[in-house]
C-alpha cells in the first residue's frame, strides 16, 4: 500500500463562486487534482472516506458559538460570512467532512493502518480561528486534527507544518499558548491576511512553540528548503513529535494568481521528502492536509509529484541551483530566523 487518501463527494458541494464571481476556491480544484490522479490509477494509494465530524472534535479548537454560526448561515441558505467567505446551504457539511477526514487520517494512521495519509478535502482551514471564519476556511481542519491526536488519541506531542503561502494566523492562534503542539508556518510577507511576523513565537507556556517564517515575495526554493533544514527540521527532531502533519498549500508555486513567491513543482517534493524522512526517522506517521493552491492544473501537477515522495516511491529531482538569484535580504533573514528561534531549540 502506496499511502491513504481521505475525501468526500461533499467537498465539491462547496461553491463560493455561487455567490462571488470569479472567486478562486471553485470545487475544480480538486476535481482537476482527482481527475489526475485517477489518470495515474491513484498513484496505488487507497482511496478512504471522510467521515463527518463530530460538534465534539470542532469544539477541541472551536468555541461552540463559532460552529452553531457556520452551521444556522448555511441551514438559512448561505451568505457572505466576509468579504472572502461565502458559504452555500452545502458548505456545512462540506467543511464537517474536510474536518472529520483530517481526523479520521490521523485515526488510521495511528492505528497502523498506514504509514502515510493526504485529505483531499475543502474548504481548506488553516486561516479558521477559535471563534472566526475567514479566508476562506470555515473550521481548521488540521488543527481539529492534531488537538483529536492529543485529547482522544493519548499523544503529547504533534508538529504540524505549514507551507501554504498564507501564513496559517488560525493554527497560530489555537495552539499560540501551548506546548504539545509544535506549529512551524513559511509563508510570504505583505499577503492576506497580513499577520506573521518572525517574532511570533508563541506565548505563555507555548512561547518558542511557534515558529513564524516570513519570505519575501519572488522568494524561491534554496530560501525554503534553507529555513526547513536550518530551523524547522532541527527544532522538530528536538521536539520529538509523535505525529507529523502538514498543512500543504501549493499557492506559492511561481504559476498561482494569488500570491508572488516563485516555487517550482518540484519544490513540494523536495520539501516532503524532507518532512517524510523527519517521520520516518521518529519512527512516526505522517498525514498531509490540502490547503490553497488556485490554478488547478498546478494543483494537480504537484501533489502527483508530491505523493509518490511521500511513499517513499520516488526521490524528488534536484534542487534549484544553489547560484540561483534571491531576493533582496534572503541571506540575512535566514541568519536572523535561525537566531531568533536559537533561543528555544538547539538550531
């Protein structure tokens, strides 16, 4: 067995388009992704279904107010919950799927069913805070996920991982105060929704267990893969996860209309290469939850790239050529991250 795929016929259920024209969440994003991977026969991994969530499992990282809201818009028929999150009468059960296939990947996985799991699900999460919907991302469903792991699965420590272009301001904000979950976010700079600084690490008993990478827009991979191999990876072996997940966006691919950063297909495949051998040497399983990614041929491309490394089927090609152009300032913000974040892990 290649890997796990959760999904759910739900997901496609969710339309914002409906309600915003040209809205770049459509559900061709994944029946592009799926109608590739079906090409490719699955790439040999099972396909799973995304069972619903339970009110309980939302409410681990959600205030109860926050749900029964998301769930009355939509039993009304749906409406603009910003002025970037619509929901359709639909959506509610598309992102109590989204959340629940987050949960039951991290399920099976411990249960040893797999070494491996992708949920192919939305609406994405990690923007969804404790008690607000936005960009749009109505739960968190990663973050759902890893506190499931923690409060009905008995494990102390989780590491997720975000490299969606976003900074993930909703996983920062549930888990900003604790220690069990280490929560490490590379995304780029002056983009929605405006928040992650590099000095966000944390706070209270969670201090140095957020670790906020911020890029410059046409940032390109030798940045990303120095910030995973000089910050992510030696604070994440020190940390000792027992689960290993990443919020997996693919918007900072140089051909995404909403962002600026400059990431070959490739790209993805280098870095879960890196994430699957951090896993792998734990001894630990890892699952992988789809976040944005908005040209949906790109979409597909990478996670058909990505998959295969995740198994451990392939090794990813080489890397961009370390003489390859920079932005401005990427070598001094790299020294400053890794001096910043020295002073909680042995970097």
């Amino acid at each position: 067995m290649s890997g796990l795929y959760f999904h759910h016929p739900a997901s496609l259920e969710h339309d914002p388009s409906v309600l915003s024209p040209g809205h770049p969440d459509t559900p061709e994003r994944l029946v592009t992704l799926e109608r590739a991977l079906a090409e490719r026969g699955w790439l040999g991994w099972e396909q799973r279904p995304a069972p619903a969530a339970g009110l309980d499992q939302l409410e681990l990282v959600h205030s109860a107010r926050h749900v029964r809201s998301i769930g009355d818009l939509c039993a009304a028929g749906g409406g603009a919950v910003d002025r970037d999150t619509f929901v359709g009468a639909s959506s509610f059960r598309a992102a109590l799927h989204a959340a629940g296939g987050a949960c039951e990947m991290v399920r099976t996985l411990l249960a040893g069913e797999g070494a491996v799991g992708f949920c192919g699900v939305r609406p994405s999460g990690h923007h969804a805070e404790t008690g607000r919907a936005m960009g749009f991302c109505l739960f968190n469903n990663v973050a759902v996920a890893a506190a499931a792991a923690i409060a009905e699965m008995g494990l102390s420590r989780v590491l997720v991982l975000d490299w969606d272009v976003h900074h993930g301001n909703g996983t920062a904000e549930i888990f900003d105060r604790r220690a069990d979950v280490l929560f490490a976010n590379i995304h780029q700079t002056h983009l929605y929704p405006g928040t992650g600084v590099l000095t966000d690490s944390g706070s209270g008993a969670g201090e140095g267990f957020t670790l906020t990478l911020p890029v410059p827009p046409g940032s390109r991979e030798p940045l990303w893969l120095a910030l995973l191999d000089r910050v992510v990876l030696p604070a994440a072996r020190a940390f000792d996860p027992e689960l290993v997940l990443i919020s997996a966006g693919f918007d900072a691919h140089a051909e995404d209309p909403l962002a600026e950063c400059a990431l070959r297909t490739e790209s993805f495949a280098l870095m879960a290469a890196r994430v699957r051998d951090l896993a792998r040497a734990a001894g630990v399983p890892l699952g992988v939850v789809l976040e944005g990614g908005y040209n949906p041929r790109v979409l597909a491309e990478c996670v058909c790239e990505m998959l295969p490394v995740l198994a451990g089927e392939r090794e990813p090609g080489a890397a961009e050529a370390a003489g390859t152009p920079r932005a401005g300032g990427e070598d001094r913000l790299l020294e400053q991250a890794v001096a910043h974040y020295a002073r909680y892990w042995p970097l």
